[in-house]
C-alpha cells in the first residue's frame, strides 16, 4: 500500500470538510452526525453506479456524438451522483432536529458530498496502471474533481437549507437545489468529456470557478441570516 498516494487521495475532502465545519460559526453540528453523513456519502457511490449503469445500458455514453454525450453528461452521470447523495440529505439528516439553521443544509450536504467524493478518489486513484498515472490523477482531483464536489454540494444544501424553513415553498427549494447541483455537475463534466474541440475544455475550469464563486456567496448568505447569528447579536 502506497500510504503516500491514499493521503493524497483522502486529505482534500478532509481538509474541505474541516472548512465547512469551520465556517458554521454560529451552531456547529454534532461530529456525529457529520461522520455519519460522510459515511453516507461513500454508501451514495452505490446507488448512482446502478442509475449510471442503467444510463450506459440505454445506449447513453460519452462519444463522438455532441447529443448523447450531453444526456450522459448531466443526465446519466450528474443526476445519478446529485440524486443519491441527495437521497441521504433528504431523507437521513434532514428532518433531524439539530438540522436548526439554513447553514446546516450547506454543512450536511458538502459532507455527504465529501465522502463521495474521497472514495470515487480512492478508486480512481488505485485504478490506474502506473504510479506516475496515479500521482498525477491524484494531483489533478485535488484542484479540480474534489472542489467541483464540494462546489455541487453547496449548491444543493444552499436551497435545501432554505427548504427547511420555508415549508410552503419546500418542494421548490428541493427540486431547485437538485436540479441545478446536477446542472452545473453535467456541464462541468460535458466539456470535460465533448469530443468537438479540445480548447472546449477549458469551459470546464470556468464552470469549476463560477461554482466556488457561487458557493462562497451562498455560505455567506446562509452564515449571516442564521437565526442563532440574530440571538448572539441580541435582536
């Protein structure tokens, strides 16, 4: 066992986790439940294998075809990683009592999200042939899968959030936050895999960014309208 190469692989969905655990200021979650929705996020990986094998078997893959290759992009590969982690998110953590703040969506889902993300590492990690292919599979995730992850998640936990405390419009906030999560995850992934011009790549990075970007307003958002934020601020 390279220990090496599995803290490579492990260390940026941790080290993103303890982030966004940081940033809850105002009423930190249980570790407990936070393991637990970690735990989940390595179990979520089951589920969409199934809903992508199901995608691939209706003839939906990435290729030469612009058409397909999108359907597969946002509709095989998005919808099935955002849908089953965020079944866990939906129905585990959810209509937990200590889910108390619109913060709490954000913090859940990114570590459900970060548990996904660290064992897809894992296995695409120590799938590879060589150990330069490794090392530098494991270099690049760092920057740009985990992230993205990490970027989806608090997308989706920002309306989820919102869903909690706004029950007339929950069904709305949770669609929404399904349905763009796994929008942004297809595009993300569409100009990764499109085979019409390799410089379409780079649209890739820019949907990367616009997502960290978008995510960083949504934390602040979720931190400054906490209602425990109101209470330590004596209103």
């Amino acid at each position: 066992m390279d220990y090496t190469l599995l803290a490579l692989a492990i260390l940026p969905g941790l080290i993103i986790s303890y982030y966004i655990w940081w940033r809850d200021k105002h009423e930190p979650e249980p570790h407990k439940y936070l393991i637990v929705c970690f735990l989940f996020g390595i179990l979520s990986i089951l589920p969409a294998i199934i809903l992508e094998s199901i995608g691939m078997e209706m003839g939906y893959k990435d290729g030469p075809d612009v058409i397909k290759t999108f359907i597969f992009a946002v509709f095989v590969v998005g919808f099935s990683e955002e849908f089953s982690k965020y079944l866990f998110l939906r129905y585990y953590i959810f209509p937990k009592k200590e889910f108390c703040e619109p913060m709490d969506g954000i913090v859940y889902s990114v570590m459900i999200s970060m548990g996904f993300a660290t064992f897809e590492n894992i296995l695409y990690v120590f799938g590879q042939s060589t150990s330069e292919q490794a090392y530098n599979l494991a270099y690049m995730r760092m920057l740009t899968a985990v992230p993205a992850h990490a970027s989806f998640a608090v997308i989706m936990g920002y309306f989820v959030g919102k869903a909690k405390f706004l029950p007339n419009n929950r069904s709305f906030y949770m669609i929404s936050g399904l349905l763009l999560a796994t929008l942004v995850h297809g595009l993300y992934d569409f100009f990764l895999m499109q085979r019409m011009d390799e410089s379409l790549a780079i649209f890739t990075f820019i949907t990367l960014l616009a997502a960290i970007i978008l995510g960083r307003y949504m934390i602040h958002w979720h931190v400054e309208e906490s209602p425990h934020k109101i209470k330590e601020d004596g209103f």
